[in-house]
C-alpha cells in the first residue's frame, strides 16, 4: 500500500491517526470537529450496533426517536446536567436563509426568521425525554418504561480526535423510568453488565466496572458506572457508562405516578450510552504496526480468498475452486470476500487487506489446488499455514473463535502486566510516568486531593471498582487513611 | 380502548391523527414541528430500514455517515439546490451558552461563541458529501461510489402532520457517483425499481412509477423519478424520489476524474431517498375505522395469542398448548406475542391490537383446548373462523403471505376505481372535486399550464408515468396539442 507506516513506539498517537485514514474508516471534514465515517468504518460500527441492539431488545428494550432539537427553556430544568453541558452546545437562532443583498449568489440567516427561543442540538437527551415521559406517566402500570434511542448528538469540541473526541458523535442513549430506587440501580448495573459483556466477548477487550467519584459523575446523575478499557500506551478510554440519575430529572419535569397503594411519587429514572468512541477503542487495544486488527466477531469480513496464478486456466480452476470452498463458509455465517481483482498483484492485495484487520487471509496457487490445499495467514499473530481442503469449513470456524479468545487474552495479559498495586507517591510516579499503566492505590475521598493529584500528574480516577476489598491503608498524596484503592491512569 | 372513535368518512384528516396517536405510533413533541416516534411506530420504521438496507445491500451499496452540519459556504455552491432548501433551513449561530447576567438560572447564547461562519443543519446531504467525494475521486478506478446514509435532516415547516410533514424526520439518503452519463441514469432507475418493489411486495402499496415534471423536481436535479401511491381519500403521497444528478454537483464542487483514456471530466451523481413519510402512506392505504391495518412483512407483531378463562387451571393449560403453538411459529420465523396481562380483560385485548393492527389474533378457550382447536381472526378483513390446531403453523404462515397478497389487491383495485383518463376541462374537474380520484389527462408540456391547474384546482401533476404511452390529444386547459397523458392529482 502506497502510505507511510508509523510504528507505534514511535509515536502512538500519529500511529493511530495514520492507522484510522489509511484503512479507509472516517476522516475530518469540511465541518470543523465533525467526521466522515467512511464505509468501512461504518461496517464495523453497524456490526457493534447490531449486537447492542439485541443485547438491548433482549433486556427488555424498544427503540424509539425523540427530537434532534431541545428547547432551552428544557435545557435549562435540570440545573446540574444544564451546567455541564452548556459550554459545549451547538445553538439554532433562526430557520431561513435569504440572499444577502450586499454579495450577489450569497446566503445570510434571515434577520425575520429568529427563533424567539433557541433551540440546542442535543448533547444528550435526557431533557426532551423526560419532558415526554411527563405525559405518558400516571400510574404504576405505565412503568416501567425502556427504551433505547440511536441518534447523533453534538457537544462542540475544539480538539478533536477521530472516533475519540468529535463535535458530532454516533451513539445509542437508554432512557429508563422506574417505580422504585431499587429496580432503577438494578437497571443501571444490568446495562453496565451488558456494556462489559459486550466489550469482552465482543470487543475483546477486558474492562474494569466500576463507579466514577464525583468529580467525573455525568452532570445530573446521583452515580455513574463505567467500562474502563486500556489502550496500548497504558492509557485509559472510558468505553461506556451507565448513570443512576435518582429522582432529579423526575423533579426537573415534574414527573409523579401514583403507585398501587395509590401514592403520588416522583418516578426513578437511568440513562446510559455508548458510543461511536468504541470504535477507537477497538482499534487501539488491537492493531500493530501492519494496521488493523480485528476480532472476528466484529470483522466485516472474516476471511478474505486472493487467488494466484499465471495463466487464465490457472485462474478459472482456481475461482471454481475458491466459489466451492466460501460457499462452505458462507454455509456456517461465515463472512467472506473474494479479491479477484486484475488491477492488483497479489502482494498488494496481501498488505491491504492486512491494513483492514482481516482475520483470515486463503490464499491458493497452481500447486494448492493440485495438492488439495490452501495457504492461510492469521492477522493477528501473523503467522502461515498450508492447510487441506478437506473440512476447511470446520477448521476456519473454529480458528476465527480461536482468534476471537486469543486476542482477548492478548490484550488481559496486557493489561495485567501494566496495572500496578502502588503504595506510596514515588511508586504511583513511577507508573503513572514511566511504567505507564494503571495505578491501584489508595485515595483518602476528597475531590480535593483527585483534582490535585490530576494537577500533578494529568491521571485522574477512573472509578472505584465494583465489589471492592475494603481494607485500611493512607492516601498516596495525603497520607490520610483510606478504606479502599481506586484506579487511577492517564485517560483519553 | 378508551379512545374516540373516528371514521374515515366523517374526517380523513383526523382519523389519520387519532390513529396516530391512539395506535401509538407518534406524537408531537416540545419542538415546533419535530415529532417523537413511540416504540411501537419505531417498531415498523425499523422493519422498513431492515429490508431497505437489504435491498440497497444487494445492489451494492455501502453505508456511511456524514457531517449533520454544512458550513454556509458549501452549501451555496450548487446554486439551485441552495435556492430550493434555503428557505427551510435551521441555522447554528452559536456553539456555547453562558448564565444570562439578567435572570438567575437561565441561559443564553454566549455572544463570544458566535461562529465566524454559521452551519446550516442539512436538509439533505448533496453539499457536504460532493464536497467530500472531490477527495475520494481522481480516476476512473475511484469508481463508482455507492453509498447511503440513514439520517436525520431538517426542513424547517410551518404547519407539520406526524410523519407527512415534520421539521425534522428520519430518511436514507443514497448518494452515487459514475464515470458516464448511462450508468448514473441505470443507477437512477435501478433504485426507483427497488422503490417500488419495496412499495408493492413489502408495503403492498401499488406505486406509479414516473417523471416529475420541471416544476416538481428536486433543486439540483437534471430529472427526478418518483414513486406515487394513492390514499384512501384519494389523494397522492410521493413515496420516494429518485434523482439524476447529470454533472451539476460535480461542477459545483469541482470533482473530475481522469478515464481510462486519459482525459478528464466531470463525475455523473444520482441521489435517492425514502424516509419516515412512508410511516404516512402505510397507515393510510391500509387501515380501517377500527385502527391501523398492517402488512404482515412489515408488522412487529404477526400473531397475537390471548388466552380465555375463568379458573387458574384452564389458565395454565392454555398458556401451555399457546407455548407449544407459538413455539411452533416462531420457528417458522413468525413473530408472535402471548398478551398474558391479567389487567385486562380478553375484549379490551381483541380492541387494542386490533387497533395496533396485528395481522391474525389466535385466541383459545377451555372448549377450544378440549376440541384442539383455536379461534383465528383475521384483522384485514374482520373475519373468524375455529381451526384445528393439527398444523396451525403452516397454516398461519399460509394466511399471512396471503393477507399480504390480499392487502395488495384491495389497494389496486382502490386505485383502478379511482384513477379516471379524462378528455376534457369537466370530466377533470369531475375526478379532482367529486371522484376525489387521480386524473391521466393529456396537459400541453408547459409550466404555466401547470401552474393554473393547480391555481384552479389544487391538483397538481404528479409524475410522467415510465413508458408511457405517446398519442395525440389536446390539453384539458388550453385545448393546445399532447404528446402524451400525465397523472393528476391532489397530494400530500
């Protein structure tokens, strides 16, 4: 492929941004932080939408679609998520153009169409939501109410980063409405299991649940719950969250039920998202220096069947061949691509489709064919094998689920080798700058010591894992006791 | 169901809305104009964009996305297409809000985050796409592009109706790029054939297939192709549009390519789309006074069971012999639901999805059991009659293709008894005020005749039909010579 390769011990950050271009998944366009998602990135994406979405609907959730738009007079009800987001809104003030009398050809708003109330494109959409639910909540028997919505939202960014941080992102928002405090955190927590079950099986990517403290809350949630998954460069990306939001947005709108002993209360509510920022997740915990790699459940293509050869016989043996052989696959779900194509050579078409993250390359000669065989390149350890024809079907079925564990366990053992039980400041240094991974330590509670240990360091705490031991030990800063450790890294 | 009841006889108009609502499908939401599409109307819309995708899938294209924001600038460049959608256009000025200094508590736009160029929110994605394809294309090699997106869009509207007419709604947009003149104009057929294939075999809504006329095509377009169904009231809802681009965006934008001859020039563009106005047409052709009517490919719901009883132990039984049957057609890949609610009573059941439009009701009593029999109703036509329960899957599965045929039928001949040739300016008139049908009548080609006809009558011409016949006749209005005969009608 005719691009520059940059390794990743180079310089991990441009590896990414060269990586994410020359394999064809998104670019920056004209509009300032907002990207294009170029077909084949967007396969990859629908992929992850199409598991989530029968994750959800399995869990008891419908989809449905509420307005881009959010009336500021609803933006504003629910004061804390209005503040968190009120820096980084796009704002419509008017619904018309007209020719702009001093530049012939040219466009100005017209001055006659200001709205008298600006709208804002949704950040997220627990406003224009709940502001609905008011209307369809009277009784206990109206809830509970799940749904799930996958829509763009936009939340201005001046530094952008493809997938990672874009003025406009891709995601699905579940918005739930409970009867009781209980059965909302039992919500919350089953999605945040959804969301790792998703990572790990899916993704392949071992992630740490737990909970985030106050400082990195979602502004109007009583608690959120993340996925925390770590990059190749130690680094932490925050992969999903799931938000127990109490009563606050129920008051904000004023939504009551009467429930079956017939008392008015206010009506308990989640949210919870991810989105496209997986997909920079996917790419950096997996790909090298070759480009892409990707774990077969999310692949597009799973295997990918180049033939060689010289003469047109060779090449109409080998297609009959090819034809029988991905029939087989495509018999057990399996997805595949023939790269036929005679403006390429063979070894062209090798690093491209190594740059994509393809699992499984078959490539088959003149002398496969006649011995029966076929030549099989596995992306992710590299590595070749001459392979019989016979029961081929079973063999790469079983190897794209192999694939599939190996990567996870890549990327476990990884993350094992970088996360550090650290118990005092030179030690959490030590990681946090040199080793670069993820510091277990203690942490004395305060907002005061997070904020001046993110000062010093640039980590901040990425939760406080879910089922933590509780055991006594003294703040790495302060010296202060401490009940539990906390993650702490470097973030994306 | 607690809700008034309204007949298509009395007022078409509202019984469209009360069926809306009432069935669940949409609402209106806080934003003027937006609507909030409810889980069970997403429900349909979802199996629309799952045969959609298919379709455009198995004729080769990919999905994208792109920016939901077109920077002013670009957006003026294909002067036309400026000129038609700026009217409609929501217009970001702002990207971040600040506490108003005068009112504690409320927000408003930062003056100091005025954008130095304002963003319209697209309407359709023409600009920011051909601006991005002058990227993608160098050679002939770069094509063709073949690429839909699923997205919102805007078009800023005064007086909306769920699903007709709404400021923001959902579509897929398609968006071609072709080395020649001919295979952008295969493509711009190929995909009105896919239109109307999914119109008749999946909506089962017959479709006139034709050309708009210079006044009705799309700004930017060279020609633009429609699909056209007929309501209940006679009246015509374009269904879908496709567009021949010729070279206009391409030169707007700059985008050539060098062919494999070596010369350069000017890329050829298609466009295509259908969106949620489709939710629109399937409601009305089908749906009766007792709710809505749906096509068995397109319901969320094939089958519903209800079970009757008095005692525990006959509950159980049937819920029983209801598992064994509906697990029986669910392998047969129908999807069903048990309404095993005991909140309601089985005639309040029979009203509601009979009103959601669930195309067979199986409902079964102790007699029932003991008989091994099953009560099916057919929603279409309002018919019941017992069956045995001796191969009831095929059975049901029998029944729905045939429903599905039968819906067919029922609307073409709706529309065979409502669509007139008329031959002269009375018998015209006849069609539009009394028949309340469409009108094939001969029309002298110009646009000032055009423009009368629907000055006088609100009719307007809703497409060329495709291999119409060409025969001698003299317009309806000026009496001047035809070449041909053009469908009248009033629309949505």
């Amino acid at each position: 492929m005719a691009f520059e390769k940059i390794k990743r011990s180079e310089n991990y950050s441009e590896w990414y941004n060269n990586l994410v271009n020359n394999a064809d998944l998104a670019e920056h366009s004209a509009v300032k932080g907002c990207m294009v998602i170029k077909p084949y990135g967007y396969a990859i994406w629908e992929k992850m939408q199409q598991q989530l979405d029968k994750m959800f609907k399995d869990t008891g959730h419908s989809n449905a679609y509420f307005p881009l738009f959010v009336p500021k007079s609803l933006f504003e009800k629910e004061e804390k998520n209005a503040e968190g987001f009120a820096k980084e809104c796009a704002i419509v003030t008017h619904y018309r153009l007209k020719a702009d009398p001093n530049n012939p050809g040219k466009l100005i708003p017209d001055p006659d169409s200001k709205l008298t109330e600006e709208l804002i494109v949704r950040p997220t959409s627990e406003a224009i939501i709940w502001n609905t639910y008011k209307n369809w909540i009277q009784s206990y028997r109206d809830l509970p109410i799940l749904i799930n919505q996958w829509a763009n939202v936009v939340r201005w960014e001046m530094r952008t980063r493809l997938f990672l941080r874009t003025a406009e992102f891709l995601w699905q928002e579940g918005h739930t409405a409970h009867a009781t405090k209980q059965e909302a955190m039992d919500e919350t927590v089953q999605m945040l299991n959804v969301y790792s079950e998703f990572a790990e099986s899916f993704m392949a990517i071992p992630v740490i649940k737990g909970i985030k403290t106050e400082n990195e809350r979602f502004a109007g949630a009583d608690e959120t719950f993340c996925i925390e998954g770590m990059m190749q460069d130690g680094k932490a990306l925050q992969m999903g969250t799931s938000h127990f939001l109490g009563q606050n947005f129920a008051k904000a709108f004023e939504v009551k039920f009467q429930s079956k002993e017939g008392k008015l209360d206010y009506v308990w509510a989640t949210s919870w998202g991810v989105s496209t920022r997986l997909m920079g997740a996917l790419i950096m915990v997996h790909s090298d220096d070759e480009g892409l790699v990707l774990p077969p459940k999310l692949a597009p293509i799973q295997v990918v069947a180049v033939p060689i050869y010289k003469t047109e016989e060779e090449h109409q043996a080998i297609l009959a061949k090819f034809d029988e052989i991905l029939g087989q696959l495509k018999k057990l779900g399996i997805s595949i691509k023939l790269d036929d194509r005679d403006t390429y050579k063979p070894g062209f078409k090798f690093a491209e489709w190594e740059l994509k993250g393809v699992p499984v390359r078959l490539a088959m000669g003149p002398r496969d064919l006649a011995n029966g065989t076929v030549e099989l390149a596995r992306r992710d350890i590299k590595t070749k094998e001459v392979v019989s024809l016979d029961g081929i079907d079973v063999f790469v079925a079983n190897l794209l689920e192999e694939i599939q564990n190996s990567l996870f366990q890549r990327a476990l053992s990884f993350r094992k080798e970088k996360y550090f039980e650290v118990n005092n400041w030179n030690e959490f240094l030590d990681v946090i700058n040199n080793k670069q991974g993820f510091a277990f330590a203690h942490w004395d509670g305060t907002n005061e010591t997070e904020s001046k240990i993110k000062e010093l360091t640039k980590a901040t705490i990425r939760c406080i894992p879910m089922d933590n031991l509780q055991e006594d030990g003294v703040c790495i800063l302060t010296g202060n006791p401490s009940k539990q450790r906390v993650v702490f890294a470097k973030s994306y």
